[in-house]
C-alpha cells in the first residue's frame, strides 16, 4: 500500500503493509504523538485507524498558548 504523509514543509511517499496504524506511522516517523494530530483525506482521525491504499496523511503540531 501507498499512503502520502505531510508534515510541516515534508511531504513523504511511503510503502507501508496493510493493516498498518496512524500510530505505527508516527512511530516510524519520530513523531512525538502527544504534539500531533492526524488528518486522513481532510477528516480528523484517532491513532489507532488503519491506513488504506492511497490515503493522504496530514499531521498537524498542536499549538497552545497560556
């Protein structure tokens, strides 16, 4: 399976097995999971949602302010 991964100013290609995880992605990727969240084809996604043929993956760092 092919998924598109964008972060920040990256966008990334990957080649991942079926059944594979948002979480499994941000693992791969040294992603710190507790900063992001993950958009797949424009909709908000929990981190346990596996990935489809061709998906494209937004992951967006979570700005707070006090």
């Amino acid at each position: 399976m092919n998924v598109t991964v964008k972060f920040g100013r990256k966008t990334e290609k990957l080649n991942i097995p079926k059944g594979t995880t948002i979480y499994e992605i941000l693992k791969k990727l040294e992603i710190n999971r507790e900063v992001v969240i993950v958009a797949r084809n424009g909709e908000i996604v929990p981190e346990s949602e596996e990935l489809r043929d061709e998906d494209k993956i937004q992951i967006i760092t979570v700005i707070s302010g006090g």
